[in-house]
C-alpha cells in the first residue's frame, strides 16, 4: 500500500472528492479517509461538503480503483482550506471574561 496522500478523486458517477488516499499493494482499491465532495456553488466558488454526513466512515471507505477516472493533486490554496477543515488540533473554548460586581 501507498502512504496516505491528498488528492481530488473523480469518480465514474461524476462525483468530486478530495480525500487522503492510499490505494492497496495490487492497486485494485483505494482507500479514502477524511473525505469531502467538491461542490461549486456558484462561478468562481468552490465549497467543500462532507461525502456520506449519515455513514461511519471514521475508518474511512474502500473503493474499487476501476471506479475512479482520474486523481489529481489538488491547488494549494484547496489543499490549505481541506488540511484546515480536517485538522487533528483542538482549539480550546476561549474563557469568557467575567466582571467583578
């Protein structure tokens, strides 16, 4: 198996994703983790929406690689926005300020 890489996903249904890939030693599936759908909202946007919100896909979903048309690396700008929003780090809550009566 490859090392976890990002990249766009086209698949035969026409769907965008961006996902961490690996794809197996044989290279008959590609197992995608952390993954969303590209949606464009409007010319000129691009937004990303998490793929199957109703699934449990905290290991992520295995698919087979004859289903995919192409990857791609995705721009930097989308692969900064997509490391942003799929982040590991935790911001603690800022404590609220409290006055002294």
């Amino acid at each position: 198996a490859t090392s976890p890489e990002v990249l766009i996903v086209q698949l035969c249904t026409g769907e965008q994703l961006i996902a961490k890939t690996q794809t197996s030693a044989n290279g008959e599936r590609m197992q995608l983790t952390d993954i969303s759908i590209l949606i464009i909202p409007k010319m000129d946007q691009l937004a990303l929406m998490p793929y199957l919100p109703y699934a449990q896909l905290e290991t992520g979903l295995s698919i087979s690689s004859d289903k995919v048309v192409y990857t791609a690396v995705p721009a930097d700008d989308l692969l900064a926005h997509y490391n942003q929003a799929y982040s590991k780090i935790l911001t603690p809550p800022t404590p609220k300020l409290q006055l002294a009566r």
